[in-house]
C-alpha cells in the first residue's frame, strides 16, 4: 500500500481546488479497490494508486502540453515512482487516441510504452463507469456525457470517435473478469465481495 498511500496524498494536494474532478477521482480509486481483485496481487497497490493519479495532469501546477495524460505521467516520473505508474498514466483510458488528435502521439510513446494487462483493462474499466462528478455510470452514458461536455469539435470528443473500441474492449474484458469471479464465489458457496458493476 505503500504506492497507493504516496498516490492519496498526492490527488489530496493537487486535486482538491478542482472541484468535481476530485470527486470523480476519489470514485475511481474506490472503483479500483473494488475492482483490484481482478488484476495480479501484486498489481492491487499499482492499481489503486494510478487511480489516484490518472487525472493529476488536470492540476494547474503540472500542465506543461496541455494534454493531462502526458504531463501526468511525465510528473510521476520525474518524482521517481514506478515507471508502470507513469505508463498507466501516459496511456489511461486509451490515451493514445487522443494524442493522435493532438500530434502528440510520437511523443507519448517514445517517453512511455503501452501496456498491455488486465490491470490496464481495469484502470481503464473504473474511469469509465465514473462519471465527471463522481456517480457511478455506465460507459455508454460516460461516453455521450463527453460528447456532450466538450462539444463535437474538442480534441477529446474527436478522438472519442476512434477510442470507442478500445475503451469498450477494455471494460468488457474487465466485466467478464469480475462476472468469473463472482461466479467462482457463487459456486465455491462464498460471499462475493461488493462488486460495482455499471449503474
Ligand atoms: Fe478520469
């Protein structure tokens, strides 16, 4: 817990002064900890903590390009973390689609590799059924909601076009990990852990 811990105090410095974005924030690292069960046990603190982090970008201390995930994981970097902490970061919630739009794209992946995980895939999963002020939704709606917010010609509603698929492959992949799970616990006769599917 030592990563999640440092990641905590960290949102509660930076993100606070920017509203709603705290709250979605403190709900995605509640998704996480719900949610860590499917990812490696030695991934969970990973996890939690990139939860916390994913938007540190927004705060107005770190912009550096404008575009969050980036300057983000370059903060975390610099700051001597983990380096899977910043490259969940630099690529969370498909990320790269964005940066295509932004010309960012050479840039983002020549300072930090994708992954490829189910941790990634849960990352991704507690960001998108967390909407902007921190209920929890279903990502069709968190899709439209972005639409809706940043208007058809915003960078981010751009690249929503083409990071559909990506972030439905990610969220379905972590539904159906969840879904085995439980079942697994059903069948084992245990009580399944409070599991926060969509709404
Ligand atoms: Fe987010």
């Amino acid at each position: 817990m030592r990563l999640t811990s440092w990641a905590e105090r960290t949102a509660e410095r930076l993100l606070p002064p920017l509203g709603d974005r705290w709250s979605h924030v403190r709900q995605v690292a509640e998704q996480a900890r719900q949610v860590a069960r499917v990812v490696p046990e030695g991934d969970s603190d990973l996890l939690v903590a990139a939860a916390y982090l994913h938007d540190i970008g927004y705060s107005p201390a770190l912009v550096v390009t404008g575009f969050h995930p980036l300057d983000g994981a370059r903060w975390i970097r610099d700051q001597g973390q983990d380096p899977r902490l910043a490259r969940l970061v630099g690529h969370h919630s498909c990320a790269r689609y964005e940066a295509q739009v932004r010309g960012l794209l050479d840039v983002l992946l020549a300072e930090f590799a994708p992954e490829d995980s189910a941790t990634y895939d849960a990352l991704v999963f507690c960001d998108m059924t967390t909407g902007p002020t921190g209920k929890i939704v279903a990502l069709e709606q968190r899709i439209e909601d972005i639409y809706q917010r940043y208007g058809p010609d915003h960078e981010v509603s751009r690249a929503l076009d083409s990071s559909r698929p990506c972030l439905t492959a990610c969220h379905d992949r972590t539904a159906a990990r969840l879904t085995e799970l439980t079942h697994l616990a059903d069948i084992r006769g245990l009580m399944p852990h409070k599991v926060v599917l969509d709404a």
